[in-house]
C-alpha cells in the first residue's frame, strides 16, 4: 500500500485440520494484493491465493487504514481440497501485524456465527464422512466440543445432511463400519435463522 489512496485486498482462508482450524499466510503475513484499476476486489484476491480451490468465498469488511484501504475476505477450504501455502494453527499464529489479527478474528466470529444457522459446514467438511469426523470439524470450527449424536440430530432435522452409499471401515480400535453422508447443499443456505450452537457449560 504505497499512499494513503491505495486499496489492498487480503484473505482469511481457513481450513480445517484434525481437531483445529489453520489460516493460510503467505511469506510473513495474509496473502494480500493490491487493488489495480480497472479490476475487481475477486480479482486481486485471486492474484494474492489460488480462489478456485476456495469452497465458499465472502467479503468480511472493508478498513481504512493508515496506509490505505484494506478489504478482506473470508474463504474456507474442504478437508479434502488443496491450497498451496503455509498453513499455521489459529492458536499458534506468528507475530502478524494488529489488522491482520484482528482480521483473523473477524474471519472466525463470522464463520461460528453462521455455522449456527446455515449450511457452511459444507465448505471446510470433506465431500463425504461419517457423523464422526464431521463433529471433528465443527469441534475445529467452533472452539469447542460437539455432541456427535446432537449435531445429526439437528443437521438432518433441518434437511442439510443425507446419506450416502457405502460405509466407512472401522479403526484401528474396532467398531462397527460408519454410515456415511454428504451435504444436501454446496451452496449456502440459511437452514434455521433463529439458531445459536453454544458451548457447553
């Protein structure tokens, strides 16, 4: 951002890895581009990370900053996709400046926001699972723990999940082969707006 006219675009791109979330950087901080006339906030995105890997994309806010105008972007990435980069937990992110923080920040309240009322589990989960390993990434994505028999209950109720052919092989632990689903969905869609998934206490 070279004067205080200019307008920089950056991604908070996160996924889901085990049981936590990552956020993509690049070099030392979130990858981010400038703003060229004559092209498109999705346009720059695209030159600073490979969008066409990106699940689900959004614009998160737009900040005026000291050195110019700074939009971001959340972009969230299916287990089972690949986007080139460093991926670093969210709980053991480097020195980052305080707006990229704090855009980090933005990027998580939105997403944990909107996995209470909408179908988004679909852009950070694998294309198919079993009940178990998608409580993992709602575990990741939420911050805390997850009733797996809770979250198939809801998540059927309201028509997001169906099953799928075949089942999964049991671990090394043993157990019955797991049933296996799927999205309805891969588009985003508010499936119950008055709801709110809390913490236990």
């Amino acid at each position: 951002m070279a004067d205080s006219t200019s307008h920089a675009v950056v991604g908070v791109v996160l996924r889901a890895a085990g049981d936590h979330l990552e956020v993509l950087l690049a070099d030392d901080g979130l990858p981010a581009a400038p703003l060229e006339r004559g092209r498109t906030l999705e346009q720059a995105l695209a030159r600073a990370v490979d969008t066409t890997r990106i699940a689900h994309l959004e614009q998160l806010e737009t900040r005026a900053l000291e050195r110019g105008v700074v939009t971001a972007y959340l972009g969230l990435v299916r287990r089972d996709d690949e986007v080139e980069g460093r991926w670093v937990r969210v709980r053991r992110l480097p020195q980052l400046t305080p707006a990229e923080s704090s855009f980090i920040g933005a990027g998580l309240s939105r997403l944990r926001a909107k996995l209470s009322y909408t179908n988004l589990g679909f852009a950070l989960a694998p294309s198919t699972f079993t009940v178990s390993e998608l409580r993992e990434v709602y575990v990741a994505a939420l911050g805390h723990d997850v009733s797996a028999t809770n979250l198939q209950r809801v998540l059927v109720r309201r028509g997001v999940l169906e099953r799928v052919d075949g089942r999964r092989a049991p671990g090394r632990t043993g157990g019955r082969p797991a049933a296996l689903f799927r999205f309805a969905s891969d588009r985003l869609e508010v499936t119950d707006e008055f709801a709110a998934l809390r913490p236990p206490r």
